[in-house]
C-alpha cells in the first residue's frame, strides 16, 4: 500500500473549490492500493484532520506526519490547490526540493501557465490562435481609450493570475471599464484585457501516461449567464454537453491542438485547455493545470465519456507520477 497526500485549500479566493475537488480525489482512491491523507494547507499551518476529528500538523522539513506515534512518509502527492501555493509552482518547488513527486506540472511550467500573460507569451511563436491583449499593472497610467481601442467592445478585463472566474468582468461600454478594473484589481495588481471572441466554448482534458500525451472527449460549455462565470462553473448555471457537439474532424483539431499546447508548454499530469471556436478555428484562451475535480467540474465529466472510471484515472495518474519520477 502506498501512502498518497492530497492537498487542498491553498490561499486564494479557490480555496473552498479546491477543498471539494480534494475531497472528491480521497474518495475515489483505490482503498486497494492506497492510503489517502487529506492535507489541508493554509497560510497558518498545513495539517492533516483524522477520521475523529484531530487536527496533526505537517512536518515541513519532509512533508510528514507522525499519526499515533507513527511516522507517514508519503509516495506521492496529489495536487487538487486551485490558485497559490499549489497551481502557481509555489508548492511545486518546495516538493521538488525535498524530492516527494506531485501530480501535476513542475514548477516552472506551473508558474509560467498560472500567469496568463505570460502562457500567451510563450505560446506566441508557435502561431497559436489567440484573441487580443492589453496587459496592465495596477501602478499604470491605464488609457481606457487607448485599450478599447485596441481590444474593442465587448471584451473581458481579468485578473492575470487568478481561476475559477474570480476577477473576471465582461465590459460592454467605456462607462463599465472602471468598475471591470476595480474587480480585477481586487484579486491581482496585473490584469489582462481581451477582446471578445464570438463562438463555442470548448473545452479539453489532456494528460500523460508512459510518455504519451493524451487528450479527453471535448466538452461544450452553454453558460446561462452572460459567460463561464463562476455562477457557471459551480452554480448550475451552465449546460455542460460532453462529448461536444462537433463533428469528428473538428474534434480532433481541437484534441490535436489541445496536445500540442501540452506539449510545448512541457507539462505532466491533468490538465484543461480551454478555446473558442471563432470563424471557425479554436483560438485558445488559457489552460489550467490544477483543473477543479469536484462534482461539478468539467474533467471528471471527460473521464467518464472516455470510458474511463475515476478511480482508474487517479490511479493511472499516480503510477505514472511515480514512475517518471524515478526515472
């Protein structure tokens, strides 16, 4: 039996989201072949809470916990943090110093896909389809103006470095633009403006196994709002249709695309590339590398169309993990 710590929580505004997918994660591990710890990390501690409801603290030299005179060390993590330390390579670095394996991206691919402008950045020279950007830091001069201008109206303000929707408005005219910013700046002092893309929402599960990059059946996001805010993604207010509704060839352009983003971006483990289907053609809008597990979220929904059970994947997951890191 090995011992697995799933980690949840985390500092930002995602952490209640992250805890249900962390949740989620303990449940479905195979009780065959392991022993799943909740880790629950917070800016004070990080400690694991028993059956009977006593809080052990995590010792932070070796990410360990002694549990009835007891010392656990752990074979794997399982990384379910939404936002920091967990999806920005915070957490990463600190597992990789002490060299316990984790299962999602590295830290310096996690840290470069949770900054959105820097993902577009690196994507850039692979003509990877995009909408329209203006960065902004929230010392500058900012010349709405000039920005609508260049992205146009409609177009989303977001906070760069944020998920689940959390600092996301979108603006239809210039009287709307102050409060948009006041929103994102609320949750990160960089923001990302972009230019309102008219079409499908796709989005694409992709992760690896024995080297080989795999993608999941899309799904088509319907949202009843007036975009995958989080009322959308958490809330009901959204018709989620997995597979998507795209014939077989499109299919695959987006599950080919999908991979080689994963790819270039040099990632491991889950994740979701999101696009829309603009004249056309996927233009990619971010991809998130710690995707929500919970009931409600998108991947599981995947996992099950691809004929896959979640106990399975997780498994599959954590051997995999496991393995390359012994490599």
């Amino acid at each position: 039996m090995k011992n697995v710590a799933v980690i949840m929580g985390g500092y930002s505004s995602e952490k209640e989201i992250s805890i249900k997918s962390g949740q989620i994660i303990l449940d479905h591990l195979d009780s065959h072949k392991y022993h799943g710890y909740g880790i629950n990390v917070t800016e004070d501690r990080w400690y694991h809470k028993t059956a009977s409801g006593q809080e052990i603290n995590v010792n932070k030299n070796d990410f360990s916990l002694t549990v009835d005179d007891e010392k656990i060390i752990f074979n794997c993590v399982y990384n379910t943090i939404h936002g920091t330390p967990g999806e920005d390579g915070k957490f990463q670095a600190y597992l990789e110093m002490i060299q316990i394996p984790q299962t999602s991206a590295a830290s310096y691919q996690s840290a470069i896909t949770f900054n959105k402008r820097d993902c577009l950045a690196v994507l850039k020279p692979w003509d990877i389809l995009t909408g329209k950007h203006v960065y902004v830091n929230q010392e500058d001069y900012i010349d709405i103006d000039k920005i609508i201008t260049q992205v146009g109206l409609p177009c989303f303000v977001k906070a760069n470095r944020s998920g689940s929707s959390f600092g996301v408005s979108k603006v239809y005219h210039r009287d709307g633009f102050e409060k948009a910013l006041e929103t994102a700046f609320a949750v990160d002092n960089e923001i990302i403006i972009e230019s309102f893309l008219d079409g499908m929402e796709i989005s694409v599960g992709v992760y690896k196994l024995n080297d080989e990059i795999i993608a999941l059946p899309p799904t088509e996001i319907v949202s009843e709002n007036d975009f995958f805010d989080y009322e959308a993604k958490y809330e009901g207010k959204s018709q989620e249709i997995t597979p998507a509704r795209l014939d077989r060839s499109t299919t695959s352009i987006v599950q080919i695309l999908s991979k080689r983003i994963y790819k270039i971006l040099k990632l491991k483990g889950i994740a979701r590339a999101d696009f829309i289907f603009h004249n056309g053609e996927p233009h990619f809008i971010e991809i998130n590398t710690n995707p929500g597990m919970s009931a409600e979220s998108i991947v599981p929904q995947q996992i099950k169309a691809a004929g896959n059970t979640l106990k399975e994947f997780l498994s599959q997951i954590i051997e995999d993990t496991i393995k390359q890191h012994a490599k």
